[in-house]
C-alpha cells in the first residue's frame, strides 16, 4: 500500500473516530440530567431567585440554552440533532458561565494556553532527550543512577502540588525575603496572566506591546517551569531506556566494527533509531495538552482554557466542556495521524500498509 491509500484510509478511520466522539461527547456531559435530574439552570439561580421566577420566564431561560426541564426520550432525540447540526455549522451555543457565545471565549484564552503548553512542552521534551541521551552512553554510571533517581521522583510528583511549592518560595517567601534584605521585592506573580497596572500604562505608551510582553513572560515562568519539570521525567525515562535497548542492536555493533567514533555512533545510528518511539509519546502527549493545564492554570489563576474548563466543570456548562473536549479529541486524532506520517521520514525502511 502506498502513502497515497494509506493517507485515504487513515482519513476515513479518523472521520469515524470523530464521530464516535461526537456522540459520545453529547451523552458524557448530560449524565449527570440523564440519570439525577440535575440541570445547570438550577445551579446557576439561588434558592430564592428560582422561587421568585415564574414558570413562563424560567422556560424561556431552558429554550435559550437549548435544554428541556424535564426531557423524554423525544426530547434528548431533538437536542442531539440539534446539537449535531449546531455544531457542524460552527455554531457551539452561548457559554451559561459567560454569556457569551462559546468560541468567542475560547479563543480569547486560547493563546495564553497554547503559549503555557508550549513553552513547558519545549522544556520537558528537549531536556528530556537530552539528558536521556547523557545518561544513556554510560548506563549504571553514578550519573546514570542519580539522574534516573532524580527523574522518577520528579515523574511521581503531584504537578498540583509542585506548582503549589513553587508559588509558595517564588511567590510568596522569595519576595518577602528580598524585601527585607535589599528593600526591594524580587521575585514571580502570585496570580493572573498579566497586571492590571502594567497593562493600564502599556496603553497609551509607544513600547506598551514590549511592556506587556515583559509582564506575561513573568507571570509565564512558574506555570511554564511546573509543566516543564512535570512532563520532564517520563520524557527523560523513555529517551534513556529506549536509546540503551537501540545500543543493544547489531548495527550498533557493525558500526563500531567499522571503526567509528561513539559520538558518531550515538547520535547517527542510536539517537535517529531511538527516536521513533519517542515521537508517539510525544505526538499522544501533545493531543491532551490543553487537558493537562488545567490543575497548574487554576494554581496560578492562568486565564487559559484550562482554568475554563475547571470553572464550567462547577456550573455543568455543557456548551463549554463539550467544545473544548472537541478540541483535545480532534487534536489527539490528528496528533497520531501526523506521527504515523512521520515514520516514514525518521525510517525508510516503514512501509505503510
């Protein structure tokens, strides 16, 4: 089979997949009405602003969000339909958090998450390789041991809970300490994507986009440092242990036989092998980066998608959580079909079929 049919059945499995996602995607998010009855309307009222409403009005508001009070099985039949052709329209309804149409508010938080994912991805995969590559020319040294010792504590490591570690000494405890050695309060924000203040002076100023550049990048450190040294130890743990089997082959053999240098060997003949697997742990991992941001966003109060969905989650806003799973299913999807393509690139000798 060439690449031509492979890319055709690739692309046809793949519309399948998306819509079995699809599908599922509508029924995941209204579980919770299908079988307790629970409604984000009745979340989003108070006790005694429901018991004021009258029954025409609170209508009203289920039409406007597309929902039925108490709906049949007809019922869940039309708001399927018109979930499906609403969204195969680019119509993805009107957040209940926001008010606002879903894309609108996806998009303006779409940057700052793609920025943060990003930044840390780059981070933990080339230090990864790096480092696994340092370790991996010499196994069972003492800098083989303390680094595979160093990245499975940092693999095990709550990214939660280390981003909490960081705010806390950055944050907090390095600016007070500054503050009380050299008067001046050095150190990383506590919260949010930008300052107000900085942003305020930036608009009427001639480098403002410089300015406000500055102030993101230094709200960005400790996000994209938590990230980064989360996803760093599995990256480090593949790359070695899969470049240390790779070292193993016959043809590592035969080009040392053959009388060249290791560097040579390493890094043309073990590192190029070594990479293939490397690019499907890469290729799955970045289809759910948008999901993985969502402890350390809501840490440090990031204004990106990940924060989004972790507020939606609270109020059952189905349009939300169902758009942005979209997003990370369809991108997961197109991530593995990329990776499969990519073989062919790093190895020759894949075939596809």
């Amino acid at each position: 089979m060439g690449l031509r049919e492979y890319v055709i059945r690739r692309s046809i499995y793949m519309f399948l997949l998306v819509v079995a996602v699809v599908c599922f995607n509508f029924f995941l998010f209204r579980f919770p009405t299908f079988m307790f009855g629970a409604n984000p309307i009745s979340l989003m009222l108070s006790d005694e602003l429901r018991q004021n409403l009258t029954q025409e009005l609170l209508e009203q508001m289920f039409q406007n969000f597309g929902l039925v009070p108490d709906p049949d099985i007809f019922d869940w039949i039309y708001m399927f339909w018109r979930y499906v052709v609403s969204m195969f329209s680019g119509n993805f309804g009107v957040s209940f958090l926001t008010q606002r149409p879903v894309m609108d508010s996806i998009v303006e938080r779409l940057p700052n998450t793609l920025l943060l994912m990003g930044t840390s991805s780059m981070v933990s995969i080339l230090l990864g390789i790096w480092t696994g590559v340092k370790v991996a020319a010499d196994p069972g040294s003492r800098k083989d041991v303390s680094a595979v010792t160093v990245a499975l504590f940092i693999y095990a490591l709550p990214v939660f809970w280390l981003g909490m570690v960081l705010l806390l000494f950055f944050g907090f405890m390095l600016p007070e300490w500054t503050q009380a050695v050299w008067g001046v309060r050095i150190g990383f924000p506590q919260y949010g994507t930008i300052s107000y203040e900085v942003w305020e002076a930036a608009r009427n100023n001639p480098l403002g986009a410089l300015m406000v550049a500055g102030d993101v990048l230094h709200h960005l450190f400790l996000p994209m440092i938590t990230l980064g040294i989360g996803g760093y130890g599995g990256y480090f743990l593949f790359m070695r242990n899969n470049l240390i089997d790779v070292m193993t082959e016959d043809y590592i053999l035969t080009a040392r036989a053959k009388g060249l240098d290791e560097s040579q060997v390493l890094y043309k003949h073990g590192l190029k092998n070594a990479m293939l697997p490397m690019v499907t742990i890469i290729a799955m991992n970045f289809g759910f980066l948008i999901n993985g941001a969502t402890l350390t966003e809501t840490v440090f109060t990031w204004r990106g998608l990940g924060r989004f969905i972790f507020d939606s989650l609270l109020l059952m806003d189905y349009p939300v959580i169902q758009t942005i799973f979209m997003i990370i299913a369809i991108t997961a999807i197109l991530a593995n079909f990329v990776a499969d393509l990519l073989y062919g690139v790093l190895d020759p000798r894949i075939k596809y079929g």
